[in-house]
C-alpha cells in the first residue's frame, strides 16, 4: 500500500510520536512548575499512550497487510505486541511516579524518552522490511541506553547506561554487517522479498549460497538475540538491569523483549513463509530452527542456572528474564499457528507478572534503599499485602498454577508438543526441567520474605506510592488469569497468524 | 587505474583501522579512524556512491569525528591503557578464520561480473528521489534518533556532578 | 567493456572494481574492529571500534548497491551515519557523565555493577 | 437426610471450596480464638457435610458419582469436572477427618502466626480434596500442584530447625516429579487431538483412546506419569525427601503429610497410571513391583536402625506404601483391594503415630528412642493407645493393618508367589522394629527425669478416638469398606488384568 493510503494504519504511531514532540516542546517552551509539572506531564504521557491503544483497538482492518510498500506489516500478532508495548510503557509511567531513582528535573524528558521507546518498539514489532527493523531497533536501542542511565545519585545508572551502549552498539554492528550480506546475496531488503528470493533461487539454498545465508543469519542473530537478552548475547542485562532506574527496567525486562520476539517471528516467516502454516514443511529453514532451539535450551538454563547465586533482586530478576527469553524461544521453535499464539500468551502473562515483581522491588528500594534480598526478610510481616503480591509474581514466573504464568508455560509448552517429534519434545522437556531449577530461586525470595525474620529494626515499607499499588493492583489479574484465562486463550486464537 | 587506487585507498583505509586499534594513544588512534574514514569516502566514489561520499566527510570524518577527539580532550584523563593481549592473539586467529570463511563463502554465491549502472546512479539526485518516494518513512524516524542524541547531550551533559 | 556512466568524472570509462575486492575490505575492516573491540579497555576506543564495523557494513551496503544497481544501500548507508552520529553522541555523553563522578573510563575498573 | 440434595448436587465443589473460604477468613479474623473458630467450622462442617453423604453413595455402582460439569477453557476442551467413585471417596472422607483432626489438636499449640497457620491447612485440605475428586487432567494437575504452596509454608514456617531446607526438598522433589507430568500430559492430549481432531483434557475421553496409543509410547507416558507419583508415595529410591519432610514438619504436618500427600501418588497411579496407559503399565509392572518390595525392606531395614521416632515413623511409611504400590501392580483384584484399604489404614495408624510422637516431644522436648523408658507407668492412656496403634501398624489380626497387608500379600501370591514371599519378610520386619521401639519406649527402666508427666488430655484422647474406633472397625469387620472400592477397582483393572 503506498504512503499516504498507509497512513489510517499508522495512528498509535502518530500519535506517540506527537505525544512526544508535545511533551518536549511544552518543557523547552514554557516550564511549568509544581503540581502542573509533576502530575501533568505523566497525565499528558499516559493520555497519549492511551490514545495510540484506542487507535491500536480501532485500527481499520486492511486486505493487504502491507503498508508504505512493504516497510510496514500489520498483522494480528504485531497489533497484540504493540498493544504490549503500549500497556507495558503505560505502567512504567506509572512506575514512575514518585520514583526517586529519576532526577526531579528531568522527569519530563524521561516520559517523552518513554513514549519515543513505545514508538520504537510498535514499529520493531510490525517492520517488514530490513531497514525499518534496523531503524526501529536503534530508536529503541539508543532510547533504552540513554535511560539507563537516567538515574543521576551516583554512578551505578550511567555505568549500566555506557555498557549497556558498548555491548549494544557491537550487537548492533554485527547484525548490521549480517544485513549488509543479506543484502548482497538477496538483492533484495523486504523480508517478502527474501522469502521469494529464498524459495527460488537455487544458488541460495544449495552448497556455498545456503552456508553464506547461515551465516549473515548468524550475525542478525546476533542482533536479534542481543535485544530479547539470549545467551550469549545477554552480558549486559544484569549490569543494565541492576543500575537503571527501576520502573525503567521494568518497561526494558517486557517491552524491547516483546518487540524483539516479533522481530524474530516475522523473520523466520519471511524466510519460510511456511513456518507459520505447516512448520513441519520448512525444511529448508531447519538450521535457523536449530539455532533457535539451541540458543532456547542453552538461554532458559544459563538464566536459570546464574540466578541461583545472585543476591540482589533486580541482578536476579534479570537472570530470570533471560531464562524467559529461552521460554519465549521455545514458542518460535514451535512455529506454525500455536507457536506464535503461545508466545503471545507468554507475553501477557509475562508483562503482568514481571511488571509486577519489579513492582515490588521499586516499592521496598523506596523506604529501604536496597534491593539485597536482605531488606526482604519479614516482608511478609512488615508489609503482608505486598508481600503476598510478589509471591502470587514469584509463584506465576515460577509456572506453578493456579497462576497466569503456569498458563502460559503450558501453551509454550503445548506448541512444542503439538509440532511433534522428539526433539520437539526434548526442548518442552528441557522447559520444564528448568522452570524446576528456578523454583529454587524464586523459592528463595519467597523463604526471605515469608520464612525469614528481619535483623534488627527494618525501616517500615510505605504501601502508600504508585509502585505498591501496582504491585498489587497486578497481583489481582495474574492470579485471575491463572483460574479463568479464556482471555488468555483467545490471544492465543487471535494472534497466531503471522504474514 | 581505478584498480590502483581501489588498491591504495582500501590498504589506507585497512591500515588506518589497524592503527586506531592499536595506538596506545587515544588522540592517534581518533586521527588514524579518520585517515580510514576518508579513505572508505574515496573508496565510495569508486564504487559510484558520490553522495554518500560527501556525507561521510561531512558527518563522520567532520561531526562525528570531532565530537570524539573533543571527549578525548576535554576529559584529559591517562588513556595509555595497555591492551589485552592475548585477546589480541586470540582474536587475531579468530577473525583471520572468520575473513576466510566470509570471503570464501561469498565467493561461491557472488559473481564478479560488474553490472553498467543507470544514468546518474549514486548521485544526489538518484538518491534523493530514491529517499523521499520510497524511504521517506525511515528517513522521518531517522529525525526521532537525532532527536533522542539531542535530549541524551542536554540530559547528561547538564548534569550537576553529584 | 560495457560502458557506464556514473557521477564522478574520474571514475569514468575505468573498469569496474571486482567485487570480491570490495567484499574482503569490508570483511577485514569488520574483522579488524570486533577485535579491537575486544581488545581494547578504554570506553572511548571501545566506541571506535564500533565506528569501524558500522564502516565495514557501510563498504559492503555500497558495494552491494553497486552489484545490484539498488539505490537501497545508499539509503541504508545514510541512515547508518546518522544513528552512528546518535549512538556516538549518546555513548560519549553518558562516557563524560561517568567520568565526572569516577575518574575513569576504563572499562575494566567499572566493577560497582558485578560484572 | 440425603447431604448431595441438601447441597444442590454440588456437594464435592461445596467439600472442596469450602476449608478454602473459611481460610481466608482464618486469615483475615482479628484474633486466633476467631481464626480457630472459622479452622473448626471451615474442616468441620465438610466433615459433617461427607459423613452425611456415605449412605447417599452407591457401592454397587461403577462411574464416578456427584458428577459436576462446568466448561472451564471450551476452547481446549478443558472443563471443571469433578467426581468420586469407590477409589477416591474413601481418600476424600479420609482427608476430611484427618484435617480436622489435625486442626483440633494443634489448638492452642501453635504461637506463630497462628491464624495463617489455620489457613494454610484449609487451603492444602481443598487442594488434596481437588486432586482425588479431580476428572480433568488439568483441574487435576492445578490442585496437585496447589498442594504444594501450602504445605511448603506449614514445614517451612512452622517446621522445626532445618525446616528450611527440608521445605525446599520437598517442594523441589514434587515439582521435578510433575514436570514430566505435565509434558507426558500434553503429549497425550496431542495424542487424543491427532485420534479425534478435537481438543479434550476429560479423563473419561482419554481413556476412550488408549487403545491408539503405540505400546512404546504408552510405556513412555506411563513411566513420566509414574515418575511423579512415585516420588510422591513415595517409591524407593525417591523416597529421600520424605524423612526431612515428616521429621521437620509440625506434628498436625505430618499427619496430613503422612496421612494424606503420600495417597496422592498411590491414587495417582490408580486413577491415571493404569487405566490411561494400561499397556505401558503392564510393561512396568515388573519394575515398579521392584520398586515396591524394595521399599518395603529397605524402608523397614532403615527404621530399624533409627534412633529418632519421628524418623522411625516416617521410614515406616516408607515400608507401609511400599505394600500399597505392590498391590496395585499385582493387578489383581485382591491386590488392588488390599493396597485401597491399605491407604486408608496407613492414613490412620501412621497418622495417629506421629501425633503420639509430637505429644511425647510436645511434653519432653526429646523423641530419641532412648530418651524414654517406662512409659507405660508414666503415662497408661499414652502407653495404652500408642501400643494399640503400633499393633495396627505391624498388622495384628483384628486391627485394620492386617487387612490391607494380608490382601496385598494375597494378590501377589496370585501374581507370583516370590513377591508374596518377599512382602512376608516385610511384615516380620515391621514387627521386630516397632515392637523393639514399643519395648524401649514403654517399658523397662523409665527414665528418672521423666517423672511427673501429664497423660494424654481429654481433648488429645478425643482426637484418638475416632481413629481408634476406625482402626478397630476395619480390623474386625472389613467387609463394607472393600465392597466400596470393588467396583471401581475393577473397572481400573480391566485393561491391565492378566
């Protein structure tokens, strides 16, 4: 569809894009102070994040998924990951709230950051064409460096923010010379475009032309791999993870991730186009899903195995969020309808829970100014209602029902199955063994917070900010959602199909 | 002729990426990434991309590339860090086997057989007309990424020292 | 010789350069910057080396362009700049913040974050 | 009056949800004598509500009874479907009376948290309830795991010095054990999806298909299946995390642990293992009937060396579940009888043990099984009920334990003679440790700083009673209760018997 019939399509993203020049020119213009500047901003924020969803939900359906020639594809699973994205920048806003891990002066910056980083993550999920997945991942990359390392008490966030530039900026330079090679052995940039190429060309998949492909793959893997945090390119998520301010990580640890499965979905689609119908027929894409697989097992178990020994919540939040990322794999393994539709289960279920335990944390750092797993012990005395929301977060991220996480570990696991053959199932049970080994840990936050008594006098943890109220207000719907998810389901249904 | 100067051009550029890897002076290192940043210019009127040429000496041998040794100055702090050595050596071997196996592979794909280009292709024209009908969309979201550098200087570099 | 016109004068009438030629430059340039990414502990030349692999993607974006006569790569290479131009700005002014407050920009002394 | 048309035919969701709603009360009453009042409402009245319902259930019917069915996820065919037949109403009366029971002894005897301790029982009776009344795999597999939070909290909270680690043991154990339950359960829903083309997760409709299922498959199913109950029941060798757990847990803990959690698994393989994978059952009949002699020695040789009656206890159990795994891999008849009836016996009499254990130590603050000496004059009551239970446990004649063992050992005898022998030896041996135990414990010289002990009070004599009363009625006159369970049993058996 060519440009300007494209736009309709296009609104969430216009809107966050206006949301954001509005958010800048209104700070550099006129400087409110006081109350204006401190609830209205965010409410200016949220309004347009708000906007860009109604226009998300209204969205004209189109016949051709293709829009402004080919940059752009919408279809149902993007239109759920930009729903993600939108949601998960909106309860970072509100995460926001209060925060002092953000500088008062330049909380107006970060919100407009924040509405640049949702618009960069709506058009990473529906880019069709090589170019706008390098665009959008870099709008979403250099927003993401330049916010972890917003918080200005100290060193630890511009620390996280330079590492987070340096592994981000090779990550990016290799994937770029990945989509150079592409480029030359293509002739082509849009994905459809590779896809025919891939299943006519015959120099392409036979002999010296099929290894040349692996390999620029491997190198937009690597991309791809750095922005959801699979191993081995997840180096820097502690680091990053554990100095950004923390309603920030908690929008990194959800929202890149969410954009960068979809990514990595409509590649693999592009390709193949026919892993998302029959994924037993691909057989020419049966490196790339063995690469994946690989990168999925070895992914899940790193995060796993390493967030045994961690101590500090957020470095042990962020171990955990590359073993989802090995989950998350497993659904775009599977491929076909389910695959898709399970990873956009997981993402739901996991931007709700994950949302919610960092949550927790931005609350107890408030009044204790730690994230030890230390200050956590007695939680469940000194403050019982969030206490017991990070254990219903702990329980789901473990997979355990009746929680939404158990729900979406088994439609992971599902897809798997459902595709048949014994490495298939291998991998499923590879998932499942290591959803065992996080019990171990999350167990322990759970010990700290319910099993433990705290040493000494613990500073009292306040209920009363945004954080815990989220915290809590998201405890609600991840244990709801565990007993009656038809609306989990229906994601499923609605956001399986991939074009 | 243009052989020759492909020749000399690209063992400038390699040597100037060789040199801003291993001076133990960060000032050196900034000029000699600049003597490889004018030599890839060259290397793309070569290859017919005269617009692209005049940006990267305009950008990156001029923007970036001052923006660079204006940090490495201003902060005047000790930057004679020894390297890591045997990383050196390792990856040395490494991205020796990795050249191999690039160039080798490619070679089995690609033909050498040089293509006679449309009228006028690379020039400001071509590229402009290619830029604003078909790319115009990355092209605005270009502006989104200067527009975050821009508030990433006025966040960061306004920073009161804690 | 097939003939062709393209923008320079110089470049003119001359033969084509082979692109295997091109292909190996751009992959030792790549080469040549992940190892000193590598090998190098300053963030500073850590942030250089990551210019050289983003100009050994550009050479083969041109290249290829050539190979295909797609005006595609010359957009591509464009765009590269620019973000270059971004990442650049970013990863120097977070490298200025930090230094005020530490004194270094040693990657290998940052350990406040375990690493 | 008939307790199912009191409740409007929904007496098991009421039996289930119930001890939860009261336990959220627990939890948020303002004082513990209100909490403990909501614990005794909350455990009690289901009791009531069941011991109402015996005369309603029909022995002489097959199916499942008190059948309820909700959709649950239409779309993948999952459905909130609950029933009980004569294999699992027994387990369900059983848990509704040691829960209780449980509650009225630890009255008063709990300082910490004394209302969240209430509530945790309440909410690990609806899971264990849910599980045996469960006809949805994966209604089933919800409360299987749900009973796990709970009972992680009552040993880890309430436990005793290395309740800590011995928590995590269990919880770690039982989760690896329903990882592979969970993956062999999607595979068969897979299964059932490419035989019919529709999604169901219904027990009754799987069993409908396991003639399709390839026998090597269904060996596979089987034994990822088995894996998980048998660490529940626990078989040796998985039996490891079972003496942490019983020996840290509250007393009321490892009476619901012992009495309880361990029939999940023995249930498990009654209700999923043999009619859903007959074939592959079959093909593991050998080892798991290895398995089960062998915890059946071992489990005995083990108590016999401990100096620890809460160890000694729970090593028994080790022993007495072994019998019960053997009987249902007799696939006889008579086997599969002895290992039901052996279940609830088991429930009983190691029950009441360890409450024997946790009122001596309750008193003492010792439980070695040479702190004590004399007993029997100190404390006649204690002396005189912890001897009749002993004496169920060994399998005297006209206490209930003789019954399921004597069964058992029939229905091997039937299956091959050798296992009968072997089980035999089992029997001697539960003899000699646990009247070695009695004989150290009551008798001879009594220990000098063991004078003045209290005997059993009326409120501890009462929650002895009801178990006595069962352990003497199902020792003296068994018939009702096997009838129960006959034509379940048989229906369970019919694709795996000789």
């Amino acid at each position: 569809m060519p440009t300007l019939e494209s736009l309709p399509h296009v609104l969430p993203e216009v809107a966050l894009a206006v949301t954001a020049a509005a958010l800048f020119v209104l700070e550099a213009l006129w400087q409110p102070r006081g109350r204006a500047r401190r609830v209205g901003f965010p409410l200016l924020a949220l309004g347009g994040l708000l906007a860009a969803l109604l226009f998300l939900v209204a969205s004209p359906s189109s016949a051709e998924p293709r829009f402004f020639g080919g940059l752009l594809t919408q279809d149902p699973f993007s239109t759920f990951v930009r729903g993600v994205a939108i949601v998960a920048t909106a309860l970072a806003v509100g995460l926001a709230l209060g925060s002092p891990s953000l500088p008062s002066n330049r909380r107006v910056e970060y919100h407009g950051l924040l509405v640049l980083l949702a618009l960069g993550m709506c058009l990473l999920s529906s880019a069709g064409h090589l170019l706008m997945i390098y665009v959008a991942i870099e709008i979403v990359s250099l927003t993401s460096y330049l916010l972890a390392g917003f918080d200005d008490r100290g060193g630890r966030s511009a620390e996280a923010g330079l590492k987070y530039v340096l592994f981000g900026g090779v990550a990016s330079g290799v994937m770029l010379f990945g989509f150079s090679l592409l480029f030359g052995l293509f002739g082509d940039l849009s994905l459809s475009g590779l896809g025919q190429a891939l299943a006519h060309s015959t120099t392409l998949s036979t002999g010296a032309g099929r290894w040349a492909t692996l390999l620029a793959l491997v190198f937009v893997l690597a991309g791809l791999g750095f922005k959801i945090a699979a191993v081995p390119f997840h180096m820097w998520c502690p680091d990053v993870y554990e100095g950004a301010p923390t309603p920030f990580t908690a929008l990194l640890s959800v929202g890149p991730k969410a954009a960068g499965f979809a990514v990595l979905l409509r590649f693999g689609t592009g390709l193949w186009p026919e892993l998302a119908t029959d994924a037993a027929a691909a057989t020419s894409a049966l490196p790339w899903l063995l690469l994946l697989g690989v990168m999925s097992t070895v992914t899940m178990t790193v995060g796993n195995l390493a967030a045994i020994w961690q101590d500090n919540l957020k470095r042990l939040l962020a171990y955990s969020s590359i073993a989802h990322a090995g989950y998350m794999l497993m659904g775009v393994v599977a491929g076909g309808r389910e695959g898709p539709g399970a990873v956009a289960v997981y993402l739901a279920v996991y931007l709700i829970m994950n949302i919610g335990a960092f949550a927790v944390v931005s609350a107890v750092d408030r009044s204790a100014h730690s994230e030890d797993i230390g200050v956590y012990h007695g939680l469940g005395r000194r403050a019982p209602l969030l206490a017991l929301a990070m254990a219903v977060f702990l329980l789901s991220l473990t997979g355990l029902p009746p929680t939404a996480g158990f729900v979406g570990k088994l439609y992971l696991f599902a897809s798997l199955i459902h595709h048949g053959g014994f490495w298939y199932v291998l991998l499923a049970v590879v998932g499942v063994l290591n959803s065992v080994v996080s019990l171990y840990f999350y167990a322990r936050v759970l010990r700290a917070m319910f099993l433990e008594s705290a040493a000494g006098e613990p500073a009292p943890v306040s209920l009363a900010n945004s954080a815990a109220a989220l915290a809590v207000v998201l405890a609600v719907p991840t244990l709801a959602l565990g007993i009656f998810w038809q609306p989990l389901a229906a994601i499923a249904n609605f956001s399986g199909s991939l074009f | 002729m243009t052989a020759t100067i492909f020749i000399l051009l690209a063992a400038l550029a390699v040597l100037g990426a060789v040199l801003a890897v291993l001076l133990p002076n960060a000032v050196h290192a900034a000029m000699a990434l600049i003597v490889m940043l004018v030599a890839t210019a060259g290397i793309y009127l070569l290859l017919s991309a005269p617009f692209v040429a005049v940006i990267q000496i305009a950008v990156y041998a001029g923007a970036i590339m001052v923006l660079f040794l204006f940090v490495i100055m201003l902060m005047n702090v000790e930057l004679r860090i020894p390297l890591r050595r045997w990383t050196l050596v390792a990856g040395t071997v490494a991205g020796g086997l990795f050249l191999y196996q690039t160039v080798h592979l490619l070679r089995g794909v690609m033909d050498d057989q040089a293509r006679s280009g449309a009228d006028g292709f690379g020039s400001a024209h071509e590229v402009s007309s290619v830029l604003f009908a078909e790319y115009v969309v990355p092209f605005e979201l270009v502006s989104v990424l200067l527009l975050v550098a821009i508030v990433a200087a006025v966040v960061l570099g306004k920073r009161e020292a804690a | 010789m097939q003939q062709h016109r393209t923008g320079p004068a110089w470049g003119q009438e001359e033969k084509l350069i082979p692109l295997s030629h091109t292909i190996l430059l751009s992959a030792v340039l790549f080469a040549v910057g992940t190892v000193g990414f590598l090998v190098r502990r300053s963030a500073v030349m850590m942030l250089v080396c990551v210019e050289i692999m983003l100009n050994a993607a550009n050479i083969a974006f041109i290249a290829f362009a050539r190979h295909h006569l797609s005006m595609a790569g010359h957009i591509w290479v464009f765009v590269v700049i620019t973000v270059a131009a971004g990442e650049a700005a970013i990863g120097l002014a977070l490298i200025v913040a930090l230094a005020r407050e530490r004194g270094t920009i040693q990657v290998d002394e940052l350990r406040s974050l375990k690493g | 009056m008939d307790a199912v048309v009191l409740t409007g035919g929904r007496l098991l969701t009421l039996l289930v949800f119930m001890p939860s709603v009261a336990g959220a009360l627990c939890a948020l009453s303002r004082s513990s004598r209100a909490a403990a009042v909501w614990a005794l409402l909350g455990s009690g009245v289901p009791l009531i509500l069941g011991a109402a319902a015996v005369c309603g259930f029909d022995a002489s019917a097959a199916g499942f009874q008190w059948v309820e069915r909700v959709d649950w996820i239409p779309s993948l065919g999952i459905s909130y479907h609950m029933g009980v037949d004569g294999v699992s109403w027994p387990l369900v009366l059983l848990t509704l009376l040691l829960t209780f029971l449980s509650l009225v002894y630890s009255i008063g005897r709990i300082q910490n948290a004394t209302r969240l301790y209430y509530a945790s029982f309440l909410w690990l009776e609806t899971g264990l309830m849910g599980v045996f009344c469960a006809l949805d795999m994966i209604l089933f597999f919800v409360f299987w795991e749900w009973v796990l939070i709970p009972m992680y909290f009552i040993i880890g909270y309430w436990g005793g010095a290395r309740r800590i680690y011995a928590a995590l043991k269990f919880f770690l154990y039982t989760m690896l054990g329903s990882a592979f339950m969970l993956v062999a359960l999607l595979v068969t829903a897979h299964l059932y999806h490419q035989a019919t083309g529709a999604w169901s997760f219904d027990w009754a409709d799987w069993v409908a298909i396991r003639d399709t299922i390839d026998p090597n498959l269904q060996l596979w199913l089987f034994s990822a299946f088995a894996f998980s109950f048998a660490i529940k029941v626990p078989a040796w060798p998985f039996h490891t995390w079972l003496p942490d757990a019983h020996t840290e847990a509250p007393t009321a803990g490892s009476v619901i642990l012992a009495g309880v959690l361990l029939k999940m698994g023995a249930y498990g393989f009654l209700r999923f293992g043999l009619p859903l994978f007959p074939e592959g059952a079959v093909q593991a009949a050998p080892v798991m009937v290895g398995l089960g002699l062998a915890g059946i020695l071992l489990g005995a040789a083990a108590s016999y060396v401990q100096t620890d009656l809460k160890k000694l206890v729970a090593y028994s159990s080790v022993s007495h579940m072994g019998f019960v795994v053997l009987g249902i891999f007799s696939f006889t008849l008579e086997g599969a009888a002895g290992a039901t009836i052996q279940m609830v016996n088991h429930g009983l009499s190691t029950g009441a043990l360890f409450l024997m254990v946790g009122i001596i130590y309750e008193r003492t603050h010792k439980r070695g099984v040479t702190d004590f000496g004399g007993l029997a004059k100190t404390m006649p009551l204690y002396a005189t009920v912890s001897v009749i239970l002993v004496l169920s446990s060994v399998g005297l004649p006209g206490l209930n334990g003789f019954v399921g063992e004597f069964l058992v050992i029939a229905g091997a005898m039937k299956a091959r003679p050798l296992y009968a022998f072997v089980s035999a030896l089992g029997v001697i041996l539960a003899a000699v440790y646990l009247l070695s135990m009695v004989r150290k414990v009551f008798w001879g010289e009594a220990n000098a700083n063991l004078h003045g002990l209290s005997d059993l009070t009326w409120r501890e004599t009462a929650v002895f009673l009801p178990l006595l009363l069962f352990i003497v009625v199902i020792g003296v006159y068994p018939a009702p209760f096997l009838e129960v369970s006959e034509g379940a049993l048989k229906a369970i058996l019919e694709g795996v018997a000789p």
